[in-house]
C-alpha cells in the first residue's frame, strides 16, 4: 500500500535534508503522520496529503500521481558526444 507514496515522501524529505519533525512542522501533522506515509503503514487521506504537499512545497497531483504508482513521464536527457 502506497509503495510509491511512500518513496516520493522520503525522497522529498532527503532533498531537504529535514528530519521528520522538521516535516512534520513544515506540513503542520504529526511526525507519526509523516512517518507512517513514508513507511506506508496507512493510507494518507486528501486533507493530509495537501498539507503535506504545501508543507514540501510540492503540487498535490504530485503526490496523488505517486499514491497511484503513475510515474511522471520525463524526457531522456540528451546523449553528448
């Protein structure tokens, strides 16, 4: 359940270089919310997943894109010779 999610979140919080209270405080939840979205141990409703969007800094459909498993489709960089 919300392996990609899951991902996403921890991937974002590594680029911040946060620990999980300072995202927690960013997306005003609790670091057990953020933890558990991370490690996927519940599914993050609408409400929770815009604030933590806002607190990320992040579109919401980013992270709904994620919740589904739909990987965001990138151009392949160019091949330099």
């Amino acid at each position: 359940m919300g392996g990609s999610l899951a991902l996403k979140l921890r991937l974002l919080r590594a680029e911040r270089a946060w620990t999980i209270e300072e995202a927690a405080r960013q997306a005003g939840v609790t670091p057990e919310t953020i933890s558990d979205a991370e490690h996927g141990k519940r599914r993050t409703y609408l409400p929770t997943l815009r604030k933590i969007a806002a607190g990320y800094g992040v579109p919401t459909e980013e992270l709904l894109r994620a919740e589904q498993g739909i990987e965001e489709k990138r151009e392949p960089a160019p091949l330099v010779r």
